[in-house]
C-alpha cells in the first residue's frame, strides 16, 4: 500500500518546497502479530534504502516500540512507516494511558527490562513521544543518506557516546 503526498508548489520563495512523503507500511498490531510485523518491517526498510547496522538498528527500535505498545499501550497499538525524501520515519500509536513521564534514561544495571525508550534513542536519528488524550505515539527517525562523518551504526556511536559522558548521566 503506497500514497504519494506533496506539498505546497515551489515557486513561492515564503513556502517551503515541495516535498514528497510515501507511506511503505500501514498496519494494526497485535501481541500474537509482533514477530510477523518485525520481519515485514525489516523488508520495508531494506527495500527503502537502508542497509547494514542502519538498517538493524531502526528495526530493533521500532520493534522496541512495539512491545512497549502491547504490553504497557492496551495491548496492540498501529505502525506507521513513511519515507519523506531522504528520511524514514516510523510512528507506533498505542491507545494506552498516558503519563507525563515516560522514562527515556535506562533503570539501573539490576533493574530487568526499561530501557526500550532509551534504546529507541539511541539507534535511531530521533525519537519523539507524542501524549494523546487517548494514547502515545512514539516517532523514530532515521536519514537513508550517509553523513559526512565516518559511517558507523547508531549503536556503536551510542556506545562512543556512552564511554565519552560522565558517570550518572544519561539521555534525555
């Protein structure tokens, strides 16, 4: 299922130009659909463009997404994948409760599980949690174009990062 969106014409220097928006992937998920959706996710994005560690990486992030949908949004949220020129974007939609703070920094060592937040931070681009009145939505980008910097994954630049900050610090 693919739609093209454009929009406002270039010509006008005050607007901005025209960008085209493509929706790879459109579905409702369930617990019992989870490890179906990763393997069609991982098709849509490898098929967009993204390879390697990139490609790993955005998916484990929004599979992390996923899970935190069904267990802790209601039991089964909606994916959302686009691609918006050199970007995709991936936004998971649960109809949950919503809280005002959704932990993004890791639990300490002993503490299992928590960390899905954090780990959608850091390996992707971006992460944006969205509180509805009637659920979350958490958004993940990642940029199909190298950087001009030197080609590693998200992870190992997280990891990178994490040696390089202090003690106790983490992300927001």
């Amino acid at each position: 299922m693919s739609a093209d969106v454009w929009g406002p014409e270039p010509a006008d220097p005050a607007r901005p130009h025209r960008r085209a928006v493509t929706t790879l992937m459109s579905q409702h998920f369930t617990g019992a659909t989870v490890t179906a959706l990763r393997h069609a996710l991982a098709a849509k994005v490898s098929a967009a463009g993204l390879a390697g560690d990139p490609c790993f990486d955005f998916v484990l992030a929004a599979h992390e997404l996923i899970t935190n949908a069904v267990r802790h949004g209601g039991g089964h949220g909606r994916i959302e994948l686009r691609r918006e020129e050199d970007t995709l974007i991936c936004e998971i939609t649960d109809q949950g409760e919503t809280t005002d703070n959704l932990p993004v920094r890791p639990p300490t060592a002993d503490v299992p599980g928590g960390r899905g937040l954090w780990l959608a931070h850091q390996l992707t681009d971006g992460l944006i949690l969205t509180h509805r009145p009637d659920g979350v939505t958490a958004t993940v980008t990642v940029c199909l174009q190298p950087s001009s910097g030197p080609n590693i994954s998200a992870a190992s630049a997280a990891r990178h990062n994490d040696d390089l900050s202090s003690p106790g610090e983490g992300t927001t």
